[in-house]
C-alpha cells in the first residue's frame, strides 16, 4: 500500500521533473489549498493512469512516477472545464478516459521520438500525451464552459508578487498565491536545482510580460509564465547536463522567450493552449542545440533520457 502511495505521489512530483514523494505531497497539498476537488482528480487521474500502465508491463516507468504525471495533468484540467457543471460523475469518468488515453499517445510519441529522424534529438515526450489528450476530450466543451477567475492585482508590488508565484498553481491549473507558494516549495523539497531553474523562468517571463504588455494585471495571473517555468526547467535543470552554467542560461533564456511569444501566438486559436509553449519552445531549442553543437548534449542517471523524462 505505500509502494502505491509513493508511486502516485512520484507521478505527481514528475510534472515539474522530479521524483519526490515529499514534493509530490506538498504539491497536491498546494492544489488543494487552491480547489480540493482539484486535487481529488489529480490523484484519480494519476493512480488510473499508474495502474493501467502497470498492469501492460511499462514498470520500469511507472516506478519512476513517468507513466502517471499526464494522467494527474488529465484530472487537473477535467476539474477545471467541468467546475461550473456541478457533474462530479462527468469529471471523474472524464479523468479515467483521458488518463487512460495518455498511455498509447505516449507509447506513440515515444516511438515517432526514436525514429531515426528524431533519435539524435533526444526529445521527449513530456506533457504531449495530455495536451493531445486533453485538447480533445476537453476542447468540445469550451464553448460552453465559463472561463475561470484568476487571482490579478494592479498593485506593483502584489501584481509582482502574483506575476513570480501564480505561474508555479497555473502549472497545475490551480491559482493563488498561496498555492503558488507552496508549489514553489515544493520544488525546492524536491531539488533545489529545479527550484531555482523555474523561478528563474518565473523571473524571466514576469519581466518579459511587463515589457511586451505594459501592465502588471495580465501579468499577475500567472498565464503568462507557467510555460516559462516548466521551460527553463527542462532546459537549465534536464535535459543539458553536459553543457556549461552559461550555456544552459542562454538555452533556457532562448525557451522562456520562445515559450512567452507562444502563448500569445496560441491564445486565440480553438486549441486549448495547455502547456503547448512549452513543449513547443523546450523541443525547438533541444532540436536547435543538437545542431549547432551535435554530440556534445549528454544525459545521465540524474538527468533523464528523453524515455524517462516527464515534462
């Protein structure tokens, strides 16, 4: 029984690249600080997919939490696009589907990523299971569902201070202060390293959203940087281990920006943006890498390979 445990709570933790069950608690304990239910399909989401894959022998990653983080993402974003349908029974056989349906997308782009064409990239399949997933079984009902409120303020100081911590719950689809605060947190249990590489893209993109936008509202709502933090994580923390402190911070400063102007570029579309930025922007700057500087990426038992990596 807490083999189990711990293996959903390090599926939780893989969302933001780790492999903690400490930072996997603290995490659904900032999603609940921001909804309850949210953190109730989180873990429905995360167990279903856990023990599907499981059960079809990918054991090696389910013990790592890596066959479990799209089916937490899966169960975060039914709560939010079903919270003003008052159907719990919709939310969580929507959750069990999604979570369910990330496991052949993953196994599908794990196979596309190890092709020839794409092997030397190393690029991996991170959250795209449920933005595929997600976009399908959730994109129907965006017409008809409320968009949710977010925590913003005008005020310099408390829009600043929104604008570092809200990218960290938006992650999750959660808001708040608090829960962003926590969240953070819980990065910082988990791995200092990673703590500090996503306030770093927290940082960034606060900055870069100021200077594109000219106002702290849109900033504070976190919207703006959760891409930037999940970003700069891959690319200064990861999937770079080989590669010098300067050439991880140009790296990641390149995803964050890249990620930033995505976001904007998404937004208008039908497709719901998810964390499209950031998988966008992290697999161009892996791809990119590899061909200024072939060879010279490496990975290793702390940094996983684009198979073991989540997001």
């Amino acid at each position: 029984m807490m083999n189990a445990v711990r293996t959903v709570l390090y599926g939780i933790s893989q969302i933001f690249f780790l492999r903690s069950a400490p930072a996997g608690a603290l995490l659904l304990i900032g999603i609940a600080v921001a909804n309850p239910r949210t953190a109730v399909l989180v873990v429905i989401g995360c167990a279903v997919q856990t023990l599907a894959a499981w059960v079809i022998g990918e054991r090696e990653l389910v013990r790592d939490g890596l066959m479990g983080y799209n089916g937490a993402l899966v169960g975060a974003a039914a709560s939010l696009s079903t919270i003003h349908l008052n159907e719990t029974a919709l939310s969580i056989a929507m959750t069990v589907v999604g979570a369910l349906a990330c496991i052949p997308a993953h196994l599908v782009l794990r196979g596309l990523f190890d092709t020839d064409a794409l092997r030397r990239f190393g690029l991996p399949v991170s959250t795209a299971p449920f933005c595929l997933v997600a976009g399908l079984l959730f994109g129907v009902l965006q017409p008809i569902v409320e968009p949710g409120i977010t925590t913003t303020s005008a005020d310099a100081v408390q829009g600043s201070l929104l604008g570092m911590l809200n990218p960290f719950a938006e992650v999750v689809l959660a808001d708040g202060l608090v829960p962003g605060l926590v969240i953070l947190a819980a990065l910082l249990v988990g791995s200092l390293r990673v703590g500090l590489w996503g306030l770093f893209g927290s940082l960034l993109a606060l900055v870069l959203g100021l200077v594109l936008t000219g106002d702290i509202v849109p900033v504070s709502t976190g919207l703006i940087g959760y891409s930037a933090v999940l970003v700069a994580i891959a690319l200064g923390a990861i999937f770079c281990p080989g590669r010098g402190l300067v050439h991880r911070l140009v790296c990641a400063t390149i995803g964050v920006a890249a990620a930033v102007g995505l976001r904007w570029v998404l937004d208008p579309t039908p497709i719901p943006t998810y964390t499209w930025p950031f998988l966008l922007a992290m697999w161009a700057v892996l791809i990119a890498d590899e061909l200024l500087s072939p060879q010279r990426r490496q990975f290793s038992d702390a940094s996983p390979s684009s198979e073991r990596a989540p997001a």
